[in-house]
C-alpha cells in the first residue's frame, strides 16, 4: 500500500499497539474514517480523523469531546451491518483504491473473525486491503495476486485457506509452497518462518490469509511514540551510563520478553505508579499505555481496582491525571519524562 493510491484509514474499536511503523503508514493516508469506538485511535496514531461512522454505542465521551467538528453518519443501533462494514462503504464512496484496518483485530474473538471476513471480502471485490494492528498483521489475497508481507526475516507467520480447492505458492519461508494444495481446517500452512526480509505470497486458486501474529517492534519506541528519541537523548545529557542501563536493562531485556505483552506490562507500571503514590508520573504512563493498546475503560477498571488495596487518596489523586488524559488536556508534549 504505497504510492500515489488514494488510501483510507479504517480505524476499529479493537486493540492497535501503535508503533512507530503504523504510524507512519497511517500517515500517508488521503482520509481517515472512524467506526464507533475505533475514533480513540486516532489521537494514538498522530492522525486527524476525516469522519465518524456507526451507531455510536462504544466511543467514549471523552473522545468524542476531543473532536467536536468531526462529520458523523449515525446509525441505528439495531443494523444489520457491523460499524466496520459502514466504514469500508464509506470508504469506497471516497473513491479509494485501498484501506488500511486498523483495530480489527482485538480481545474479543467473535469480532476479529468477523472483521477479517469483512476485510476479505472486500479485498475480493476488488478493494486492496490490509488490516494491521501494529502487533498483528493480516493480508488477505484474491486470485492470481501476489503479496509481500513488510517483515523480517525469523518472524512467524501462516498461510490459512478460507476457500475449499485453494493453491498457493510461498517464497522467502522456511517451508515454501509450490502451487501447493490448501483446505479450511488444516494444519498445512500454519506457523512458519520468514526466512528473508519480505516473503511473498502467492493465490492461484480459491481464498487464502497471510497471517503474522506478532510484529516485533522496539518497546521504548512504541511506548514513548515520536518523544522517543528526544527522552534518549535528555537521559543521555544527564548520564550516560545510565541511559545505557535503562535501554538495556528495562526496553530490551524486560519489555521485549515474550511473556506478557507490552499493553499488559503498561497496565501493571500504571498499577505499580499508583500503589507508590506518585500521581507525577501517571500523565506518561497513561499516553503510554494507550499507545500499547490500551482502552480508556480499562484505565478506568484498573483505577477502580487499585482504590480497593492502595486506599482512595492514591486512587483519587490519579483519577485526576487520567482524565487530563482522556479528556484531551494532556498532550504529548507535556508527558513528563
């Protein structure tokens, strides 16, 4: 998805990690078309959002708050079409040639797999469609098309048919396929390997999914967004070693383990923040976590539960650093360190 193609930026109400990579390819977006609860990603992914659509039962008053000009196409909450689907029409009425989905792909199973259906579809139809998460990639593919997915050699990634009778070749992989014959509800295909930079995919029969579960990113730069560089370079004035350690030590031998992911790790710094008392550093911690993936209703819920074992004075004082946050008035720029 590169070019001079009109693009739009489909933004749904599931997880998005925004990295520094989705970012910048949500950047090179011609407009950008929320769907109900999807809106919050927005401000995460540095983008100004062109159009609401839905039925407006998931966006949170605060983000609506945020962009009180926006144009809204509201629905009715008892439609037939997912908030998703309203968005793709938009999107096609805008004379797009491609979309960008982010936020389809979330906690909530029944919606990713309905998301990615909707996605295929319409890349079927003819519309060039590519849902990224930022920590997930899913390229769908119609006949006789080859892909390219933008990873790294080592990465884990698989081939999944959607379509009876479907035949692939793979290139740049551990196991490479050649015309190869794929069914729905098979193994064949399933968690293989880049085994150079960009492997490419091609469909020669019936429906298929280039899926890669995990995108690695660097953590500090997806916690820290465009600040990053500015905050290595303030702690590196200051000393050092110490920026060194801190590199070192927190953002590649802790936050990049695979144990937890980095939304859960920002969510537990947040718990830990408010456990010691120190509202001061909340304002970072909040944008931050947002940037992982985080929803403000659980920034809310984890506010909630600390109240019950660090006392309500803690709970209260950061209640009123996180809606500084969420109600817009604090920015990138005022994060502290």
């Amino acid at each position: 998805m590169t070019g001079s193609r009109q693009l739009a930026l489909l933004l749904a109400a599931g997880r998005v990690v925004a990295t520094p990579a989705l970012r910048a390819a949500a950047a090179g977006a011609s407009c950008v078309i929320a769907a109900d609860g999807g809106l919050r990603h927005a401000h995460s992914l540095g983008v100004r959002p062109d159009l609401l659509v839905g039925d407006l039962d998931s966006v949170d008053r605060e983000t609506l708050e945020r962009y009180p000009d926006l144009q809204r196409v509201v629905h009715p909450s008892d439609k037939d079409a997912l908030d998703l689907e309203l968005a793709f029409d938009e999107a096609l009425a805008r004379g797009v040639e491609g979309v960008l989905v982010c936020g389809a792909l979330g906690d909530r199973l029944d919606q990713s797999l309905a998301g990615v259906a909707v996605a295929e579809r319409y890349h079927r139809d003819g519309l060039d469609v590519t849902l990224n998460s930022g920590d997930a990639l899913v390229l769908p593919l119609r006949r006789s098309e080859s892909r390219r997915a933008d990873i790294a050699a080592g990465t884990v990634m698989s081939v999944l048919a959607t379509l009876p009778g479907t035949r692939v070749s793979l290139e740049g992989a551990r196991w490479t396929l050649d015309r190869a014959a794929l069914e729905p509800g098979v193994g064949l295909g399933v968690s293989n390997l880049a085994d150079r930079d960009g492997p490419c995919l091609t469909l020669h029969e019936g429906g298929c999914l280039l899926v890669v579960p995990r995108l690695p990113s660097p953590a500090a730069d997806t916690i820290w967004g465009a600040r990053s560089e500015r905050l290595r370079a303030g702690l590196e004035r200051r000393h050092p070693a110490l920026e060194a350690l801190i590199e070192r030590a927190a953002y590649d031998e802790v936050l990049q383990r695979p144990g937890l992911d980095l939304r859960t790790r920002e969510l537990l710094a947040l718990a830990h923040l408010i456990t010691i008392g120190r509202p001061e550093q909340l304002r970072t911690r909040v944008l931050a976590a947002l940037r992982a993936g985080a929803t403000p209703d659980e920034l809310r819920e984890l506010l909630l539960h600390a109240a019950v074992f660090v006392g309500f004075p803690r709970a209260l004082a950061a209640a009123d650093e996180l809606l500084d946050v969420l109600g817009g008035t604090a920015t990138e720029g005022d994060a502290g360190a």
